[in-house]
C-alpha cells in the first residue's frame, strides 16, 4: 500500500471516531428461555445493537447439529435514558420440540451466532413432577446466588426459573447497560431453562420499559400478568405494581384484576382443576411481612392485601379474590430475607392441624423470597414474631419447589451464606383444592 493510500485509510478509520458514530455489532448475547404456554414449545430471545435477521438452529442433543431452524423477528427497543440507546430485541419461536427431549442451539444469523446452549422441552400433560428454582430481587452487583444458581441449572436441577421481580438494580441505568449487563450474567441459567417473570418496583423507569421490551412471557400484556400451565401447575404470574405507580394509569389495576378473575375462573372450572390441581400465584410486593421497614407489608391494610381506598372507584385488594379461588401458594419477594408463613387469610392463621399446620391448611399458604442478593444487601426483621410468621433467615439464597403429583408439593430455602445448606422445607399437602378445601 502506498502512503497516500495508508494515509487516506488511516483517516477513514478515525472519521466514525471523530464523529462519535457507534460500532457495528450484530453479535447476539442476552440469550434467554421463556415457555410461550403451548406444549412443544420454546421462546428464545435475545439481543443484538445492530439490526439482523432472528434465527435459532438446532438438533437433538447428540443427533445432527442444527439439522433444524426457525425464524423470528426482531424489535427496536429505544431506551428512555437521554442516549435513548438503541437495540434490537429477537426472539424466535419453537414448536413442534419432543417432550422431555434434550436439543442444542445457538442463535443470530449470518452476521454472527452465539454460543451454543442446550434446552429440555417441556414434559405434556400434568402427570409429572416440574421442579422450580424460585427467588427475587437479584441485582449485577452482588447477586450472591448466582454461582450456585449456576450450578444447580446446569446440572439439570431445574424444569423452571421463576424470577419473582426486582432485576439488575436497575436494568434501565447508565442507559440501560445495567440491564445489558444483567442479561448477559443470567444467560448462564435463562438460557438453558424457562426463566420466567413478574415486573418489580425497580423495573419502574419510564414504565417499566426496559422490562416489558426485554422479557417475552406468554399473553399480550407485554410480561405484565399472565398465566400458564406446567404438569399438575397453574401459575398465575402479575405486577403488584399497579398498585404503586398510578401515574402509568389506574386502568392497568382494573383490567389486571378482571383478568385475575377470568383467569381463577378458568383454571376453577371443575375439569380444569381436575387436571392441575395446584394454583400457584406470583407478585413482587408480598401482603405480609415482618421486615423492620416501613413497606407496604408490614401495614395491616396493605395495598396488595386490601386494595387502595383513595381512588375512585377504590381499587380491589387480592387477598379476598385468592381466598375465593382457592389459590394453593403465593410467592413473593421485595423483602431482601426469606420468610415463610402459616396458612393465613385476613390476619388469621388457618392451620391444617396443630401438629401437621401444612397439611389440608385451610387457607392460601404465602413465601417471600426476595434474598438473592443485590446492592442493597438483606432486610433485617423486627424483633418479634408475628403469629402468623413461621420461620424466616435474613441468609442470601432462594427456594426450590417440586410438585410431586395432585396432593404433595415440596418447598425448601437454600441458604448461600451457609454453602447451599438447606435452612427450612415444608411438604404441603392438600387432599382438596380449591375454595371447598377451606371448609
Ligand atoms: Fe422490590
């Protein structure tokens, strides 16, 4: 090359530099799983920051490697910040996946593939025990989990991932490369098993945005509230943050819980609940708590429990509405601790028996499980027990649950701080589900 030609590709090379312009990036990262709800089926998302096609190739573990593909489509996301930094987000559907069979994949297109990650489908039917990594609040710094999250997943513990809301501290910072940051750390699990989610109080920023872009849970609602099945499950997954953030509209409250409604109606009906007996609901804020805070939880009449009486009309509170239904469990998070209660509807506490409380209880039985770890550390208790309190442990860690069948399901909090010692289990155990079980 002559030196007129160095010079001139020399200050070619400056001029995207000089003028601030972005580098071309069209590698996929951010790889995650969610389950769209139809058996067969997997939704892989991910993200690139320059436009590309949205493939998945894949095979069966151990047979032909990408022998299959399938396409999707990709949408821009503008973050809110004043970069307002773009991104593309894919995310491609799978169908027609075995059972219970294992297949490897990578995602992107031509202009750049990801790694090569490896998923289970789905097992059909409700006779068959899902198992359950369950937790919230999990921040980019200090998500103490992880590791053993790590672990566990890739060792195949784990059917799902339920990330009960709070993500990042806080996807939408540093314009949004907290977010970005955020999913590329838990690619390590949610791209191998559904990860599966409800929005938290720090997915607020310009309305829950980088949330509702970034996540691909079953329905319209952009991840907001949803349901699905899996084995002899109904979970029920949506935002107690409409409750919160009136500003983003008073609306979202209303419609949210006529659809609780429908969705409690539906999964009642005789034949519905025949099939899956165990209804299981999540939300990031719990009703109760016994934090040394001034949340919503440690209030007697709080918002999520007994809905808001300063709106017009005043706002239904879910407590009344699960009852109803006959929800089996309600998990949470929020509170940075783990606490588990004793049966409990309105303050009292309805324990199946004196001895075996976990057996036929007669009334919904609530987790919080909110301590993954995050900047903000754990919440420390008030000192006192609440009657309704059974147990809780300001440790770092998260919950397993298996559903074992129609009657039995296992519940246990792994505690990080004590190397993934098991601090407290329950089995719970209901002969009758449903509102006929509270009699
Ligand atoms: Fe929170």
């Amino acid at each position: 090359m002559g030196t007129f030609a160095a010079i001139a590709v020399f200050v070619y090379g400056l001029i995207p530099l000089a003028f601030g312009l972005p580098p071309i990036w069209r590698q996929p990262e951010q790889v995650h799983l969610s389950y769209p709800g139809l058996p067969g089926s997997m939704l892989v998302t991910w993200t690139t920051l320059n436009e590309t096609d949205s493939v998945v190739e894949y095979g069966v573990w151990g047979g032909k490697l990408f022998e299959l593909s399938a396409k999707g489509q990709a949408t821009l996301f503008e973050d809110g910040g004043f970069e307002k930094r773009k991104m593309f987000i894919h995310r491609v559907m799978l169908t027609d996946l075995k059972p219970g069979i294992s297949y490897v994949y990578h995602c992107g297109s031509d202009a750049g593939w990801s790694d090569m990650f490896y998923l289970t489908a789905l097992k059909e039917g409700a006779d068959w025990t899902p198992r359950f990594a369950l937790f919230g609040d999990m921040g980019n710094e200090n998500p103490q989990s992880l590791a053993r999250l790590q672990k566990d997943t890739q060792i195949g513990m784990y059917d799902a991932i339920l990330h009960i809301g709070d993500f990042a501290y806080d996807m939408h910072e540093d314009n949004a490369r907290i977010g970005d940051q955020f999913m590329r750390q838990v690619e390590s699990i949610a791209a191998y098993v559904p990860y599966m989610t409800c929005p938290g109080n720090h997915e607020n920023p310009y309305n829950f945005s980088n949330y509702r872009h970034r996540f691909s849970m079953p329905g319209n609602t952009e991840s907001l509230w949803y349901s699905w099945n899996i084995g002899p499950v109904h979970i029920i997954s949506f935002s107690t943050e409409v409750y919160f953030y009136l500003n983003y509209g008073l609306d979202l409250l209303f419609k949210q819980y006529e659809w609780l409604q429908k969705d409690l109606e539906e999964a009642n009906r005789p034949e519905s609940r025949a099939q899956r007996p165990w209804i299981i609901t999540m939300g990031h804020r719990p009703m109760y708590c016994s934090n040394a805070d001034k949340d919503d939880c440690t209030q007697f009449n709080s918002c999520i429990r007994t809905g808001l009486n300063n709106t017009d009309p005043p706002a239904p509170g879910l407590e009344d509405l699960f009852y109803r239904y006959g929800v089996d469990l309600e998990v949470w998070a929020h509170e940075h601790s783990y606490e588990r209660l004793w049966p409990v509807y309105n303050y009292t506490v309805f324990n199946g028996s004196k001895n075996e409380p976990y057996v036929n209880p007669k009334a919904p039985v609530h987790i919080i499980t909110g301590s993954a770890g995050c900047r903000e550390r754990t919440d420390p208790f008030v000192p006192d027990f609440r009657a309704w309190s059974a147990f809780r442990s300001t440790d770092y860690g998260y919950a397993r649950m298996q559903v074992f069948n129609s009657s039995h399901l296992y519940l246990e909090q792994v505690s990080d701080d004590k190397n993934g010692k098991v601090i407290d289990s329950i089995w719970l155990v209901k002969d009758k589900h449903g509102p006929e079980a509270w009699l």
